[in-house]
C-alpha cells in the first residue's frame, strides 16, 4: 500500500513539470496562453518573467520536496522494515540552514523585482500621449476624457462607460477611483492590475503595441453584480482614436441638446 501512495505522489510533480514543458514549448503550444494572454505592452514582459523565474524556483523546490516524500515512504514502509522508525526532536544545523535558504530566496525575489516594480509603480511617464480618468462604480467603469482644450473639470469634458479607447504606441496615464467599494481595474494583456480605492486617485499607466479589442474586467469581488462589470479595451491608430473622439463628442453635445430642448419644452 505504501508504494501505491508512493508512485501516486510521484505522478504529481511528474505531469506538472510535463505540461510546464509543453505550455513553454513555443514551436507547438497546444496550451498557447494557458496561464496569460498574448503580451501587448511595452511594461509586460518584466511581469511575464518575473512570473516565470518564481515559478521554476517554487517549481524545482516542489519536485524535490515530492521525490523526497516518495523516497522516505518507499524506505520506511512498514511492511519492508521490521526495525521500528526512530524518532529525533530535530538537528538546529537543518533548522539554520532551511531558515537561512527561503530567507535568502526571498531576497533575491525581492532585488529581482525591482525593476517590474519600477516601471510598472514607480517610472510614470512625464508626457503622456493621453490622460483618461476611470471611475469604478457597481457595476461598471465610467470613463471622462478631456476635451479640446486638453483639462478636465471643464465643460468639454467627454463621458462614456465601458469602451476604453486608447492610441497605440503611446504612453496612457489612467486616474483611477472608484466611487462606492473596492474594484480592480484589470487589463489581462496588459499585464496591468490595480485595485480602485474609495477616496484615492491612483494614476497606472500603460503602452499598448498592438491593435485590436481586449478585455477590460474587474478582479475584485464588488458585489452581486460583480460577474457583469465588464468593459472592453480597444486599441487603435491616433487618427482613429481622435475621430471616434470626435464622433462621441458631436454625440454627447446632441444629446445635450436634445435634453436641453425637451425641458424648455416642458
């Protein structure tokens, strides 16, 4: 019985390490962004790799671990051994060093990423190509772009919610808040992840290299409508983000107007 518990603990860190390889495998992929989405920023592959270097270093302490634990029930399995088991109350040179190892690991964690930390938390850009404020609110995000005159708090500001529109290839500086709880602004492949506070105006900022339409989601538990507070981030050329700039002004003024005219008609 021991040696089916034995081989069954093997089994985990040998599949696991088995599809890493296969995931990690560029030139087939079947698990192609299994664990992340496709990159698109200019910041993300220093999250990727440092998702990465943790994950060999806890990954080789768990297969060691494993084949120890298979090799200690194997030796001392009841059945092979008439001797009984001898117990100790430890050896203070295992403790020092098994102290010593994970504090030096965590230090090397803690140099190593500094520089994600740094150009994710710390680096702002000096001159955005766009500064949007993103207001997180049960069960959506509502998103004010400045107007002409490039201020907010005036009255050309632009309002829309749930479709952020950005330039690729430019620096965007977003001023996150929430309005009620806490929320998470998150942009999968953007690698970006910042939780919206009550009170606070926390900028993030972000480079998007490639075009499209990607997810933009909150990873906070906000709420019974939580499930449903998802937007979407698209990404496009500067003449195409400036006309449907543009166009969601001229539409915003017409509403204005509309709204104007029904009241005076009351």
């Amino acid at each position: 019985m021991g040696r089916f518990w034995a081989f069954l603990f093997l089994l985990v860190p040998i599949l696991g390490v088995g599809l890493f390889l296969v995931a990690a495998d560029e030139s087939s992929r079947p698990l192609l962004n299994h664990w992340f989405p496709v990159d698109i920023s200019e910041y993300g592959y220093v999250i990727d790799d440092l998702f990465m270097a943790i994950l060999w270093m806890t990954g080789i302490v768990f297969v060691a671990t494993e084949i120890c634990l298979v090799w200690f029930m194997m030796r001392y399995d009841r059945s092979r051994n008439s001797q009984p088991v001898k117990f100790t109350h430890g050896s203070h040179t295992l403790e020092v060093v098994w102290t010593i190892l994970p504090a030096a690991t965590l230090l090397f964690i803690a140099i190593y990423q500094m520089n994600a930390w740094a150009n994710t938390k710390i680096r702002r850009p000096d001159e955005p190509g766009l500064t949007v404020e993103v207001v997180a609110r049960q069960f959506e995000w509502r998103l004010r772009y400045p107007g002409k005159d490039g201020e907010f708090d005036t009255p050309d500001d632009i309002y829309h919610v749930n479709d952020l529109h950005v330039p690729v290839d430019e620096d965007i500086l977003v001023r996150l808040k929430s309005q009620d709880v806490l929320h998470s602004f998150f942009l999968p492949n953007l690698r970006v992840k910042q939780d919206a506070v009550p009170g606070m105006d926390i900028p993030v900022w972000f480079k998007a290299k490639k075009n499209g339409a990607y997810d933009l989601v909150c990873a906070e538990l906000c709420g019974w409508g939580h499930y449903k507070m998802r937007g979407r981030l698209t990404v496009q050329s500067r003449a195409d983000f400036d006309q449907w700039l543009d166009e969601l002004d001229r539409e915003g003024q017409r509403r204005e107007s509309e709204a104007l005219a029904s009241s005076e008609l009351e």
